[in-house]
C-alpha cells in the first residue's frame, strides 16, 4: 500500500506537497520514541545507537515512501546507493534528532549533575549532540532558571549549594572544556554564595574534610596542583598558570580567549583557567586570605576545644592545605601547632614538678594550660569573672613555675576559655567526666558551696551579668543539677538539687542552640574589634575623597595594607568590610545612603 500511495503521488505530481507532512510525522514519531527510549536514563549512550536505528529502520521506509524502486526497502548498501535527496533526509532527520536528544538532556541537566559521575554517558551523549546543535545558549539559560528554581532558595543549606556547585563545575568543565559555559552558568551561584555568611567556613569544613580531599585534585586528573594564585586586581590581566610553573611546551600552545568570552564576568578568564575544584571557590571571593583566615579561626577553635593536645589530624589538614596555599600564608597555622606540641611538653615538666596527676592528693596539679603566641592566634575572648579561691591558687602556682622555665615570658590568663572536667555526686549517685566551660564549672562549684542562690546574688558573686549566668545556667537546668524556682516576691531563684536528675532532651537542645547563638555572636563581636584598626583609614579615605562605595574602600585598603614579612595585612572579605562599616553607622561615625559612605554630619 505504501509503495502504490507512493507511485500514485508521483503520478500526479503531488510529492512535493507531500515531503512536509511526512517530515512532521517522522519527526512526531523520534520525539515519542525518544522519550520512551531515553528520558530519565542517565547510565548509558544513547545517541549513536539511535541514530544507527534511524538508519536501520526510518531511513528505508524514507526510501519508500518517497522514491521509485521497490528493491531499495531491503537493500543493504542503502547508505552507499543513496541518492542525492535520500542523503539530504538522512542528514535532516540525524540533525533533527541530536537537536531533540540535546533540547532533553538541557531541561533534564540540573538532574544530570546532581547525578554526576553516574550521568557521565547521558553529559557524553549532550557534548556530542553540542558539536553539531550549538545549543549553549539554551543550557545558560535553561540551567540558570533551573538554578534559581530548584537550588538558590533560603531552604537550601549552603553545604548543599556547595555540593551542587562542585558537581557542576566538574560536569560542565567535562561538556565544555573551554569553560565558557561553566562561567556563564555559575556567576549567579557564585554571586548567591557571596552573600552567605557562612560559605567560607562551609568551603573550608569541606577542604578539611578526609573524604573530600579530591577537591585539591586537578579537574581534568592532569598534571598535581599548583599554588592557589591570588585574583587579579580591576583592570590588571590575571595570571597564566603555565607561565607561572615555567611550563614552555604548555605555554607554546597557548590559545586566545574565545570571541563568545567577551561578554564573561570579570573574574570568568582566571576562573576559566583555573586548574581544579578549588581554585574556582576561590575565584568566589578573589583572594585565598580569606579561605586562610577562616581556617586560622576553626583551626583555633579546634585546639583550644581539645583537652588532649592530639594535633594528628589538623597537621595534615595543614600539610595538604599548605600545597595549595603556600608556606607563607599558613604560617600562622604553623605557629599555632607547634604552640600546642610545645604547651604539652611544659604542661607536662610543670605536673611532673608538683608530682603528677595520678595521686589525687592535695598538691595534684589540676590545670593542663594551653600557652599562644599572641601575634599568631586570632583575637580571643577577654572576658573575665571570679574563679573559686582553689582555682586560682592552682593558677597561680602554675604561673610561678611557668616564669621559671620560660623567664623572662609570663602567662595573662583567658579564664572564659578551655574545657572544664568534674564529677559531679549526689547522695543517690554521682556523674563522671562531665565536660563543660569554665564559667559553667564555676556556677556548679558556687552551688557545691552554698545550695541556693538568687539570680542577682549569683550574678553579682561571679562579677558578671544576670544574662550570662542564666544562659550558662541552661546546661545544668537541662540535665537536672540545678532546679529553678521562685521566692516568695516572685524572683528567679536557683537551688542545687537534692537527687540525680533526669533532665529533658528537647530542652537540652535548645540550651545548646541558644549556647550556639552566642558563640556566634561573640565571634562576630571579636571580627569588629579586629577590624577597629582600618577605623582610621576609612576615615582618612571618606576625609579626602567625601563619600565611596565599599568595593572602593576594600580596594584600596588592600592597596594601602599589604601583607609584609610577619604581618598578615588586610585580609578582610568584602562582606567582612560591609558589617564593618554598617557597624560604624550603628555607632553614627558614617552616614550610609545609595550604597555610599561618608563620614557622619558632612554634607
């Protein structure tokens, strides 16, 4: 039948007229076959079997139908016998095909990150669709709306956007090596990440992570990793890589940007040819000081949090990190280490001089003291409240035989900092190694010595405000310690508690969420005061110039502040420099209005 309606058409001379229906139904038929046969499926090629299929099945009945010859539906050497149309519906239909095959892949591409390693076949099947298709502009925009959709939303945890981000700069460098598509798609996460104020710490939690050391790989599995390079500065052309490592084969081969590339972000040239995962993170903020910086603080809190002085792990975090960052910018790091190892050696001679800790007698040494090179370490906490009378006797012991060793060197005390273990016992039981802070272990002993306290009694006791002792009182609330209960004149009144208590899990969590809060308020309080020494250039900057935006002033406070033999510089992030200056506005020093500072009252 299909061979009569054939002769007949041509016999009337309508074939012509029936060349378009016949292409839309043919490709009808792919779409369907291809979302059959291919949607969702990531874990294999399809393209080339397809296409083997169209030539196996589609192109004879295309012979057919359109051409004189019945002998032509079962030939074999179709291809080579074509005629000069037959070829043409052949190259329609292919191209038809990999457009389709590559506009699916494009709307399933977020999927196909997520996935990624397991994608690589269907990220494959879409590079070769790409080479004939040239839909990168449909992959810019329709990932970057799936981005915003799916990804870029206060709901998302930023590890998460991080995970997605480090897929997709894999993927993308795999689909396209140039990376001119990575740039285009990944500006507005990049832009996004900038503006969470705990991308650094995450990226950082992840370097250091053991499982996720691949990301100081090289991306493409090539030559080892190079030194994290400094971005450059507005306007200055941004380092080569090859001509950085002398590499002349490398640098023969050099290649101008591409035309496309001219529309790129500023920073897309050094991001492009970024070697690995994590000098394109880098490229988020322009500069690896700020990557150092939050590694020199979790790196603190890490130390003066460990009551073993076991540095095992955070060396080799260390070691690895200093491949890619150079000695110079961890140097700091390097002090703080050995500070420790040397603390334990001191620690050590200083407990062996009293007679050890293994006897429990009168004269056992209670404190184990973690000595700091001030200059090295970040800025610490400087509150103080009173310590009891056998604390400070122990602290004061520990103190004189210090001067003796490291004279003329004497320790200032940080009693706000350290781990604090106790046993804690009631007449129905005790609790062993109990680990809190040292003003937590001070409220507990103030209730060892006296059963019951007044909030502003308590508060007044220690030297410290009614707010701080309650919320250091939370952790013995929740676990049972400590009851609260009210006088007669309806005050708060706390009051140690007569048997061992149960304590309530869900507000123990809240304690620690609300303990958590305050660190972190604390921690941003302690970055303020770091910042106060730039106080004087901004206003020195806003005397001269009358008003600026802060990507002005953070320039030029990179200009003006370098880093020189042991002093580190500026090194704050732009959005460091921001809460800096919102800061001095809260304090009515700065005026801020349409994105421009000025020093207050000058109009």
């Amino acid at each position: 039948q299909l061979r009569r309606l054939s002769e007949a058409l041509r016999g009337l001379r309508w074939m012509p007229l029936a060349e378009a229906s016949v292409s839309a139904m043919l490709q009808a038929h792919l779409r369907l076959s291809l979302r059959e046969r291919c949607a969702g499926r990531f874990e294999s090629c399809v393209m080339e079997r397809q296409l083997d299929w169209i030539d196996a099945s589609v192109l004879p009945w295309v012979s057919a139908a359109l051409e004189s010859g019945a002998d032509q539906w079962r030939a074999r050497d179709l291809l080579t016998a074509a005629s000069a149309p037959l070829k043409q519906w052949r190259a329609r239909l292919r191209f038809f095909f990999m457009q389709s095959l590559a506009g699916m892949r494009i709307a399933e591409l977020f999927d196909i990150l997520v996935d990624f390693p397991d994608s690589t076949p269907a990220l494959d099947d879409l590079h070769a669709c790409l080479h004939h298709t040239h839909q990168h502009a449909d992959i810019v925009q329709g990932l970057g709306e799936a981005l915003e959709k799916r990804l870029l939303k206060p709901g998302a945890e930023t590890h998460q956007i991080l995970e997605v981000y480090i897929g997709m700069i894999r993927a993308l460098r795999r689909l396209d090596p140039s990376g001119l598509t990575l740039d285009a798609v990944s500006e507005r996460v990049r832009a996004y990440l900038k503006l969470r104020p705990d991308t650094v710490k995450q990226i950082v939690t992840t370097l250091t992570d053991p499982d996720s050391s691949d990301l100081l790989e090289p991306v493409g599995g090539g030559a080892a990793a190079e030194v994290v390079q400094e971005a450059a500065a507005d306007g200055d052309m941004a380092p080569d890589p090859d001509e950085s490592r002398g590499d002349e084969a490398a640098m023969l081969k050099w290649e101008p940007e591409p035309v496309t590339a001219d529309g790129a972000s500023s920073g897309g040239a050094a991001a492009r040819r970024a070697p690995d995962v994590l000098a394109i993170l880098v490229q988020i903020y322009g500069s690896k000081a700020t990557f150092v910086n939050e590694f020199r603080k979790m790196l603190s809190e890490k130390l003066l949090a460990s009551a073993s002085h076991d540095t095992e792990k955070e060396v080799r975090n260390l070691e690895l990190l200093k491949k890619r960052f150079g000695d110079a910018a961890l140097s700091a790091c390097e002090v703080m280490l050995t500070d420790v190892a040397e603390s334990r050696r001191i620690s050590r001679s200083i407990q062996q001089h009293f007679g050890g800790v293994s006897g429990g007698g009168e004269g056992a040494t209670l404190i184990d003291a973690t000595v700091v090179s001030r200059l090295c370490w970040p800025s610490l906490p400087t509150d103080t409240f009173t310590l009891p009378a056998g604390v400070k006797k122990e602290m004061a012991r520990f103190e004189k035989q210090f001067a003796h060793i490291k004279a003329p060197r004497k320790l200032v005390w940080k009693p706000s900092l350290g781990t604090v273990t106790l046993d804690v016992t009631f007449p129905d039981g005790s609790v062993g190694d109990v680990q809190c802070k040292p003003l937590q272990a001070t409220i507990l002993l103030r209730f060892g010595a006296q059963q019951r306290w007044a909030l502003a009694d308590l508060a007044s006791e220690l030297g410290i405000a009614t707010d701080v002792v309650r919320k250091n009182l939370s952790i013995w609330l929740n676990r049972g310690f400590i009851s609260e209960v009210r006088d007669a004149g309806g005050g708060a009144v706390f009051e140690a508690a007569t048997s061992l208590g149960a304590g309530d899990e869900s507000r123990h969590d809240a304690g620690e969420d609300e303990d958590g809060d305050a660190v972190a308020s604390l921690a941003e309080e302690q970055r303020i005061a770091e910042m106060k020494v730039y106080e004087q250039y901004v206003i020195g900057m806003l005397t001269n110039l009358e008003s600026l935006p802060v990507q002005r002033i953070h320039n030029m406070l990179k200009m003006f502040v370098p880093a020189s033999g042991g002093d580190r510089g500026y090194d704050c992030s732009e959005q460091e420099l921001q809460r800096f200056l919102m800061h001095m506005v809260e304090e009515a020093k700065l005026e801020h209005s349409a994105g421009q500072y000025r020093i207050a009252g000058r109009h």
